[in-house]
C-alpha cells in the first residue's frame, strides 16, 4: 500500500464528481502512468495570459505546407521536428521513387493521411491506402510508388530503437487488434510498377547512415528476392482494424491507446469510440501537465471522410511542462462519441523545429483558445 495525501476539497474518485467551482489537473510521472496527483484549480490552468520562450505550443496546418517530393521524385520527405530518438516529416509524394531507400539509421513508420499507392521491397509488395500505416524495419530495401490522380499525403516518423507493439498484459492477445490484422509484403503479388533502373540500366540503393546519404548502384533490381522466412518483415495496420478501449464510467488514459512504442517513446492511435456516459464522469480528458513528454497531436479525420471537428492535419506540439486540456468549447458540449481519428506522439526527449515548420507555422498558436486541448 502506498499513501495518498489529501488536502482541501477533492473528488476521491480522479476524473469523477469533481467539486463544483473547480478544475482538475492531473500531474504525474510519465504520462497517465507514473505517479501522480490531482490538483484542484479555481481556474483552468490553460487560461494563461501569454506564453513566452520555447515551452510554448506551437501548429501548423500540414495540409497547406510544400514539400519539396511533391514535385521532386528525388527529394526525401520535409523533415519538421526531431531529437536524438524520433524525426517526424511530412512526405506529399506524386512520383514513384527513382532510387530505393535504405534507413541504416532506423526503423520507418508511414502514416497515410490521404493517397494511395505501393510498397515495393525487398519482401515483395504491398498496397497502402488512406489511414493505414506501414512500418518498415532499419535496413529494408524499399520504394514507394503513389497511385496517379489523387492527393497525396503522408506522415515519417524514423526512430533509432526498433518500433514493437507494447506489451499488453491483462488485455490480451486481441485488444487494441489481434495480429492477424496485420499484412506483411508478398512475393507473388508484384505488380507492374516502374522500375527505378535509370537510363544506363543502373539500379540505386540510396543509403542514409549517420544522417548522411550515400548510393550504392547495381546492374539488376536489388529487391529480387525469391523466398523468405523470419519475423521481421514490413507491416501494415489500417486504423480501421483498430478496437479501442471504452469505460462508461471513466476517461481511459492515452496511454492505453498506444499503437507502437520504440524505447521510452510512445506512438498513439485514438479511434472513433463511445465517450464516457454515466452522470458522475467527466466527459473530457482533465486538464494536465505533460512533464516528461513532449506531445504531438494530429486529428486525422472520420472514418467517411466527413468534416467533424479540428481540420485534419492541424499538428498541435506541447512541449513537455507546459499545461495541455480540454477548451472552452469542447468543455460546453458533452458529446457522446469521439468522432474522429487522432493520432499522438509522445517523445521523452525535446523536440527541436526545423526551418521548414517554422516556415508554416500558424501565428500566435498559443494564444488561440480552440487550439487549447
């Protein structure tokens, strides 16, 4: 048993019954699952006058941001934020890539926003459409070849550890999905795609190693593998394979959403889920300080593709300290249902922005109160 302090008017329920005239704040050791307290404000701790220095959030619109591979087969997805562990880009891809590509530095994780197209790798070949991932392992030859005629855009993030599914304990082989959802590339399903051989009948591997890029040229197709066996190969997860966990009673932490985790950061997919429904629940996650993670949130949209909520690819970035909850708005609504696919990425280590966000960052962010939570 462990003692719990109490001081004041509380709830002895957390995110249940909270006094009348009063705003919860979860504070707590890594994320929802550490230690932790719950403060008990007169006010919302997100009602700040200004934020100044980098502890500030920060946005931008994806959707409205160039990139230099939406009209440059050659050019590499922009990179947007990154630490020593995780580098997340955007990719608007509308040319298959004339080389394929090699991360020496990591594992790959692709998130489709909107797009479709083929994976074509050293395990052979699968398609990929709007909200799916693909994770592909540190080391795989492989090319990605976007479908003509649509929009294309697409979320890269490339980790140092290897991205694994987190253990899940009590919950089971089946929850959030049972692996058997999951789809692994085919030999006997190539399709006619362009080959990447250049006019020489050359073939190239482009390498990034230490962060610097590197070829390796060949006279045959490098992906002409003929069997293989192991459990490491590429991957692909549609969101909408994905059951996510409910309480009537109570918020389920973002954690218990996690989708991926690689070292001590955490990739999590929030799907479209019943909200909690009994009175005494609050129907909004509590207003919190995320210490010690910097948080990334992308809402990706409904299932349908109707308009519902926050644009999708407005990325929100709370750097870990700062106060994160719910806004005025979404406070005054008590919805039933979350709607929309959200996608979050909690990293241990500070994120660094790089020109190319700057370059399209929303103004005054921090003080815009719908972008609060």
């Amino acid at each position: 048993m462990f003692a719990k302090h109490v001081q004041g008017r509380i709830s002895g329920q957390a995110h249940s019954a909270v006094p009348e005239g009063t705003f919860e704040e979860h504070h707590a050791r890594r994320g929802f699952e550490g230690e932790v307290s719950q403060l008990y404000h007169a006010h919302p701790t997100t009602n700040w006058l200004r934020v100044e220095g980098p502890i500030r959030p920060r946005g931008i619109q994806i959707t409205d941001l160039a990139t230099a591979d939406a009209s440059n087969p050659r050019a590499l997805p922009t990179l947007l934020m990154f630490n020593d562990d995780i580098k997340i880009s955007v990719s608007k891809r509308s040319a298959a890539m004339p080389y394929y590509f090699r991360n020496a530095d990591g594992d790959t994780l692709l998130l489709t926003q909107s797009g479709s197209g083929t994976l074509v790798c050293d395990y052979g070949t699968l398609t990929y459409g709007p909200l799916e991932y693909l994770v592909i392992p540190k080391g795989t030859n492989y090319r990605l070849i976007p479908d003509e005629g649509v929009e294309h855009l697409t979320y890269v993030v490339q980790t140092r550890e290897p991205i694994v599914l987190p253990e899940r304990g009590p919950l089971g082989h089946f929850l959030p999905f049972d692996r058997g959802v999951l789809d692994v590339p085919r030999l006997d399903a190539r399709e006619d795609v362009p080959a990447p051989a250049d006019a020489s009948g050359e073939w190239e591997v482009l390498v990034t190693r230490d962060g610097e890029l590197s070829s390796i040229f060949y006279a045959f197709d490098p992906a002409d593998v003929e069997g293989w066996t192991g459990s490491l190969a590429p991957f692909r997860l549609r969101l909408a394979d994905i059951r996510p966990l409910t309480s009537e009673r109570l918020d389920v932490p973002p954690m218990t959403h996690a989708t991926f985790q690689s070292g001590d950061n955490w990739i999590v997919t929030m799907a479209p889920r019943p909200m909690q429904s009994a009175e005494d629940a609050e129907r909004a996650q509590p207003y919190h300080r995320n210490v010690d993670y910097d948080e990334v949130i992308v809402p990706l949209g409904t299932p349908d593709g109707r308009r519902v909520g926050p644009p999708p690819g407005l990325m929100s970035v709370t750097p870990g300290g700062m106060n994160h909850g719910p806004n005025q708005a979404r406070l005054a609504v008590a919805r039933d249902r979350l709607p929309i696919y959200v996608w979050n990425i909690d990293t241990a280590r500070p994120l660094h922005y790089t020109d190319a966000f700057a370059a399209g960052e929303i103004p005054d962010f921090a003080q815009r109160e719908s972008f609060r939570g």
